[in-house]
C-alpha cells in the first residue's frame, strides 16, 4: 500500500574531516514558533560510539522545513563523550534536555543526565546525574515522556559491563529496561523502578490516564542495536 504522505530531505549533515558523524537528537518547538534540534557531533578522526563528541543545536525557523545552516555547541564533550538527546517542554515551561554522559577509561560508565532551559534554550542548568549510581545505562534518543499527573520517566536499559578472559571490556547479556518514575529527575531524589524484561531500544508512551506508561513494538528495528553508525550521512526527512 502506498504512504499517505511524502518524504522530503530536510536535512543532511554528512561526515567530513573533523566531523566524522553526527547522529540522532531530538526536536522541541520554542515559544516564538522555531523548532529546535539538538543532536550529537561527533568531532576527531573516529565514529565509533565510544569516541568524542558534544551537542550541537540548529534551529528551523519554517516549522522544521528546513534548517538555518548555523551550529551551534550547547553541551560540550564532559567526558568520553556525550549523545542520545531527549528534548521535552515541561508542564512549569521549562525544556528539560535529557543525554547520556559515557565516562571511564573503558567507557563502562555511561549515565542519563539532565538539564532544563528556562530562557528557551539560550542556556541551561548545570547538569544533574539522573541514576546517581555508576552503571552502563542505554536511553535512546526521544524517550523522556511526561505523564498528565506531572510525573516524568525515563526508560533506562541496564547492562552488565565484564572483563573476558583477555582483559577486554564488553556488555553481557542484553539489558533490561527499568522506567524511573521521578518528579523532578534529581539524582537525590529518585522515585521506584518498573521492570521491562528482555528490551533495550523501545520508545513508551503515556496511557491517556496519567498512569505507567505502554511499551511500543520494535517496529523493524534494526537487529544489531549496538552496532555504530559507520559514515552515513544523518538526515530528516519529513
């Protein structure tokens, strides 16, 4: 069956010297109409997931038509790296910015943090640990949701990082994911934690009732999750 609707390229941000990849963020729509994007660039010779990079913002001034060609680094590299950006208005006006900070020799620690905007993003908060605890912990990109009661929650997947028998870092068996009911997303104070079996990469959403959210299907994603993003061009279509 044919789509209802047409694809348009919107934006494309290949790889070049320096600037070997940039990859997914997140969008939220401004008070005076922009839409802003925030994404991760990465910035060096390597693409892999593990190697430097920082967030950068482009604003569209069309309703995400297109994009205005300036860049413009709001969260510089805090550690191995940082990526996988959430952008969400929140119910007192604020835009909380929610990303994954990896750090550690071996990149094992790899923690949500968050900062909010009260100036619409012109700047932001120092930056508070989520978790509050050392830990792999995957959140993908666009995940933070806020319920009608006001509560936020983030979809975290926890791995167990080991060392094989040549000493060398890798992840164990596939993560679980753990919903972190929180209302403020402080580091000291985090609510309970609700188990999801057996998932890693699933966005959720709320259940119309300000309730726990549902897990959404895989939707055809891909099978190997952990694998980079090996130079491809980043781009929108819309």
């Amino acid at each position: 069956m044919k789509p209802a609707f047409t694809l348009r390229r919107v934006l494309q941000l290949p790889p070049k010297p320096g600037n070997p990849r940039n990859s997914e963020g997140g969008f939220v729509t401004l008070r005076d109409g922009r839409v802003l994007f925030v994404y991760t660039r990465y910035y060096g010779e390597s693409w892999d997931d593990h190697a430097p990079a920082e967030l950068a913002a482009r604003i569209s001034t069309d309703g995400g038509r297109s994009y205005l060609p300036d860049e413009r680094i709001i969260v510089p590299n805090e550690g191995r790296n940082v990526m996988s950006v959430s952008l969400l208005r929140l119910a007192d006006g604020r835009i909380a910015l929610v990303y994954l900070r990896k750090s550690g020799g071996d990149a094992c620690d790899c923690r949500p943090y968050l900062r909010t905007s009260s100036d619409e993003g012109e700047s932001w908060s120092a930056p508070a640990d989520i978790i509050g605890l050392p830990g792999y912990f995957v959140v993908n990109n666009d995940r933070l949701i806020q319920l009608s009661s006001g509560r936020l929650l983030l979809p975290a997947a926890f791995h167990r990082y080991c060392r094989n028998a040549q000493g060398r870092v890798e992840p164990g068996a596939r993560g679980d994911v753990h919903l972190a009911p929180d209302d403020r997303l402080h580091a000291d104070g985090a609510g309970g934690f609700v188990k999801i079996d057996g998932a890693v990469h699933h966005a959720v959403v709320g259940d119309g009732a300000g309730g726990l959210p549902h897990r959404l299907d895989e939707l055809g994603e891909v099978a190997d999750t952990a694998r980079a993003v090996e130079q491809a061009v980043f781009g929108m279509d819309m």
